[in-house]
C-alpha cells in the first residue's frame, strides 16, 4: 500500500470513528472502563475490523485504539456490564487475540 492510500485511509477511518462515538457532555457519573491489549494490531485497517466487531457488543459505548501499544480502551454504557468473554470472541472474530482484559480504577484519567 503507497503512502497516499494508508493517509487516504487513515483520514476515513478517523471520520468513521469521530461519528460512530459521540461524546455525552452531561454524564456526569463515568461508565466503567476496560483496557484491551490486543496483539497483532498493524494498520488503521485492523483497528476498523475490531472496533467494527466491539462495537456489535449491545454495551459498548465508546472505543480508542492505540495501534502502536495494541491497546483498546473499551467504555461500556452506564448501568450495562460486559464479560471478558464477550470481548475475546469480537477480538478473535476480527481475526486478532486478546492478550489482556483489564478493568481500569475509577480514578484512571482515561475515563474522562
């Protein structure tokens, strides 16, 4: 793949991701959070069939993927709960194995 079509792709997939998560200024209690290290995580192109397939999840609300780490931060809804099992059959559905499910504290940065 040159260069102007991983840029090229890159730029939808950010598009895709921005409109299929949008943020609820007014929560005002954060929905528990899991970190997700995935391994064989390359390209924006992996990352989309990942989210695609978490996003499936009913108690998903929101996903950001750090490929370089492999990392997945996961948020579920408010008031829903989610299983580790759940998680590893979207990851391995998309091709990829989850390595670690890992629920974050409730004072993680990340939640915000």
């Amino acid at each position: 793949m040159n260069i102007k079509k991983a840029l090229v792709f890159a730029g939808c997939f950010l598009v895709v991701t921005f409109f299929n998560n949008p943020v609820d200024a007014s929560s005002q209690s954060p929905s528990p959070v899991y970190q997700l290290r995935v391994d064989g995580l390359a390209c924006p192109f992996c990352a989309y069939g990942i989210e695609k397939n978490l996003m499936k999840i009913e108690a998903v609300e929101k996903i950001e993927i750090d490929i370089q780490s492999g990392i997945i931060t996961l948020w579920v809804k408010e008031g829903q709960s989610i299983k580790e099992e759940e998680i590893r059959n979207a990851v391995n559905n998309s091709g990829f194995t989850l390595r670690q499910f890992t629920k974050l504290p409730t004072s993680d940065p990340k939640r915000e």
